[in-house]
DNA sequence: AACGATCCCTGTTGGC
DNA sequence: TGCCAACAGGGATCGT
C-alpha cells in the first residue's frame, strides 16, 4: 500500500518529467476519481496548458504547484500507483488519469479499487479541505519526543491508531507503523497516553530509522499487482519487514511466533517478546 | 472531544 | 477443480 516511502519514491520519479513543463492533455479514467468538491470536468479545465512548478509531498499526499496559484493534489490510496510513459505505449487497466506534456512524457495514475483521487485546488480551496488539518510530515517535520508526548497525552487510544491519525503525524499507513512500534519495542494495543518518556524517544527514533530505509529500497511491493515504481519496478522494503505480514513466524530478533490483532479496524502485528 | 464502526472498491485468497 | 464469501486498507463520515 502506498504509505509515505511510497509516495515518496513516486514523487522523485515523476518530479523530473513534470517540473517545468506544461500540460498539453489530460485524461480522467472515472468520474470517482475526483472528489474532494471537484467536478471531474475541473481537473482537465484546470491543468492543461499551464506550466508545472515544485512537486512535492506532504504525508502520504503528492502535492504539485500549477501556474495560476493552483495545486494539484494526487492522493494514491491503497492500490494507486504512477507509470512515467510514453503516449503510444498501451494503456494498463484502471488508468484513471493520463496527463501528457509539452515534452511528449506522459505521467499516468493506475488504481484498480479507486480509493485514490485526484483534485486542483485554488488556494481558498485548498484552505477548505481537510488537507489544512493534516498533521506534520512524518520524515520532513517529525516532532522531538517531548513534542509527540503533548499531543498524545491523555488519550486512551491505542498508539497504533494515534499514529495512523493522519492530523497526528503524517505519513505512516498500517505496515510502516507495525514497523516502528516493533522497532521502538511497545506494543500497538498500548494506549498513547501511557507511553513513558523512553517509549516517546524510541518512537520518534523509530520514525526516521524505517521511513528512509523505506524510502532507500524503493518502497515495498506486496505482490506483483500492488504498487510498483513510476518506471514498473517493485519497492524492495518487503524483504526488510520484521513483522507486518508475518504472523505466526518467528521474530527475527528473538524466535517468538509473531502475533497478529485487529487495531482501529486494521491488522497489527508485533512480537510478545520484544514489544511491552 | 474522543473513539470506534462503517462505508467505499475490486483483485486475491481460502474454504468447501 | 470451481465457486463464492471473506479479506485487504486510507480516509470520510457517523453514532455514541
């Protein structure tokens, strides 16, 4: 699932093709695909013919400046992937937006269950959207330990659901914050207010230690239908999972059988042994 | 306000 | 072997 490493190796790949150029098409796949009060017609009548300036990335969110004031926001959700194409190359089923440059490159957005979407916004509009409440970025703005303990303190949810709370730290999706938490030793069932000064310091260390060794690999590519690389290839994190996937297998730190909980709707794994 | 549950969607998986 | 229900999950929304 594209999560913050993921998003973030799409963005490196698609910044080259996009910044500085102008659109000369766009194609929206399905109505669905824009949200956020959009109307579908918007994405292609804001887009084309305007210049592309800085793409760039906040949480899980690629956020890309468009002449005229405007952002335009592309979200992958859980099976949106992006392919750098040329035009004549065919199109992959469940493309749902193809936009073509004035350097003939063509950036397309493929996701079979639509979850994803896609929207230009004016700055008003920008302001409006849930976007504005979005919490800071999990690898760009992670806040020091003391900083986390303020804003989980006194909440009784389990930390596992505070750090999938998007307006709480941006980025982290259900395998990179089963990651951390095995990594920082506490267990995702643990209240968040209950996290001792040591456990907050271990997080926040955890944090950074995952994401980019995320981010280094490529991502992680579950299987050959999920997400893969803007140039088709697989994000190679999956052989660096220590526990999301894994359960009944033993931890690779201390042998104990990994077990596997359902958390804020989501599945979470973690070892026993290692996590308190 | 905080928290949990539900919904959206479709390819894949697992049970019978 | 084949069918179909269950499952996967990011984010919005709703009920308590």
């Amino acid at each position: 699932m594209p999560e913050l490493p993921e998003v973030e190796t799409t963005r490196r790949h698609i910044a080259p093709v996009l910044e500085g150029a102008r659109i000369s098409a766009v194609e929206l796949g399905r109505d669905r695909m824009a949200r956020r009060n959009m109307r579908p017609q918007d994405i292609p009548e804001r887009l084309l013919g305007r210049r592309v300036g800085r793409v760039g990335r906040r949480g899980k969110f690629l956020l890309i400046e468009v002449e005229g004031d405007l952002t335009w926001v592309i979200h992958l959700g859980m099976s949106g992937r992006m392919r750098i194409t040329s035009p004549s190359d065919p199109l992959d089923p469940h493309t749902q937006l193809v936009v073509t440059t004035d350097r003939g490159d063509q950036v397309r957005l493929i996701d079979p269950r639509t979850f994803g979407f896609v929207a230009v916004f004016t700055p008003e509009e920008l302001e409006h959207d849930s976007l504005a409440a979005l919490g800071p970025d999990a690898l760009e703005e992670l806040p020091d330990a003391a900083t986390l303990g303020a804003r989980l303190a006194g909440r009784r949810a389990p930390i596992k659901a505070l750090l999938l709370d998007q307006r709480i730290l941006a980025g982290l999706g259900n395998i990179y914050a089963d990651e951390v938490l095995f990594r920082a030793r506490v267990r995702p069932t643990r209240p968040g207010g209950d996290l001792t000064p040591e456990e907050l310091a271990d997080l926040v260390a955890a944090i950074p230690e995952v994401l980019l060794a995320g981010v280094e690999m490529g991502g992680t590519s579950l299987d050959d239908l999920a997400y893969l690389l803007p140039d088709g290839r697989a994000g190679e994190y999956l052989d660096r999972l220590m526990v999301y996937g894994r359960a009944g297998e033993p931890c690779l730190v201390c042998g104990t059988p990994i077990e596997r909980v359902v958390v804020a709707q989501r599945s979470s794994h973690f070892c026993p042994t290692c996590q308190r």
